[in-house]
C-alpha cells in the first residue's frame, strides 16, 4: 500500500485552511444573494399539504430553477413534487 502510504504523507504536510480562507473559497463558488433577491411561494406539494418556500426571485416560477421539489414540513415526504403554487406577497 505504498500509494496509500504516500497520499497520507501529502495530506499531513498540507497546512490546515482556517475558517476565514473556507468562508472566501466558499464566497468565491457560491456567492450569497441578498435578501431582496429573494420570494417567498406558497405552494402544494404532491403530498397534499401545504408549505412555504423560499425561491430566488428571478425564477418565474418556485418548481423552475434549481428545483421542483421540496421537503415537506407536515408529513417528512422528501421529495415531495410542487404541484401548485401562488406567489406570497410579503409586507
Ligand atoms: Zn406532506
């Protein structure tokens, strides 16, 4: 296990990365949006019952974009499909 051997080694000469240089890489891959980019969808899930979610507002629709799907808060069905959805008007 030579190969083995030689990838630990690698690994322990490697300086740890500290908190601050993970938040930065992480800001650099995925940059959080700020809240105004944001709205809220009441939707149906295929469950049957009803829940809040949070999309980024420039999805048109909250079962567009990264998904259409959402664990369901009531009954713990994961995924559970959107099936519909009316906008939240938030104020
Ligand atoms: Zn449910």
């Amino acid at each position: 296990m030579a190969i083995a051997d030689w990838v630990q080694r690698q690994l322990a000469k490697a300086p740890p990365w500290s908190d601050e240089q993970f938040e930065e890489v992480q800001k650099l891959l995925c940059p959080p949006a700020p809240p105004e980019e944001f709205m809220h969808w009441r939707v149906r899930l295929y469950c049957g019952h009803i829940c809040e979610v949070t999309r980024l507002r420039r999805h048109e629709r909250p079962d567009g974009g990264v998904t259409d799907k959402e664990r369901c808060a009531e009954c713990g069905l994961n995924p559970s499909v959107i099936v519909a959805f009316e906008p939240l008007v938030s104020g």
